[in-house]
C-alpha cells in the first residue's frame, strides 16, 4: 500500500510565497510523474504542474514563472514552491503521484490529501 501526505499550505498575502511538498511512502518502488493539481469551491480541478522522473516539467499557464516543480527520487518527494501569489491562487491542492509498487509492474496512480492556500489581497 502506498500513502501521499502533502503538506505546507497556509494563508499568505497576495505577493508572497508558500512551499507545498508531497511524500510518498509505503511499498514504493519508484515514481514516475509527480502532479499537482488545485480546487477552488465551484471549480473543477486542474493540473497546475507536472514533473516527470526524467525531470521534464510543464506547467498550467497562469503559474508559469510563478511557481516551480521539482522531486527528490531518492526520498519520494515532490514540491510545489509558489511565488508571488494571487489571490486567483486560493484552493485545495493536492499531489498526485504515478508510483510502480515493490514487487508490482507497471505503475498506478495516487493522490494525496488536498491542502489549503488561501491567498488574501
């Protein structure tokens, strides 16, 4: 079994910065594409950025510039480091992760709990 716990939301002023990570832990073997995704009440949720093991990322367009992917392959561990944050920014946000699993081909998807930025102006 495989558990996502992100971490490192909060509340912030609009300008300022927030550092989002994700760990994933129990039978992982490795991981493939890292994903953060984001909810705001009403909204469906979208794909804000994604990394994949060989480190290529993309990023939704109103982050780019703004916000940055990376991972830790070694720990399991993805973030999320958000500057200079909008108030167009507040959501849930949550991890995913594609992870092959020790002993298992091929790989399956896993989310995490979401985690709350607010982003006051």
């Amino acid at each position: 079994q495989v558990q996502l716990v992100a971490s490192g939301g909060g509340l912030v002023q609009a300008g300022g910065s927030l550092d989002l990570s994700c760990a994933a832990s129990g039978s992982v073997l490795r991981v493939y594409t890292w994903g953060w995704y984001r909810q705001a009440p009403g909204q469906q949720r979208e794909l804000v950025a994604q990394i994949t093991r060989g480190l290529v990322s993309n990023y939704q367009d109103s982050v780019k510039g703004r916000f940055t992917i990376s991972r830790d392959n070694v720990m399991h561990i993805a973030y999320l480091h958000m500057n200079s944050l909008k108030p167009e920014d507040t959501a849930l946000y949550y991890c995913s992760a594609e992870v092959q699993e020790i002993g298992r081909e091929g790989y399956r998807t896993y989310w995490g709990q979401g985690t709350q930025v607010t982003v006051s102006s």
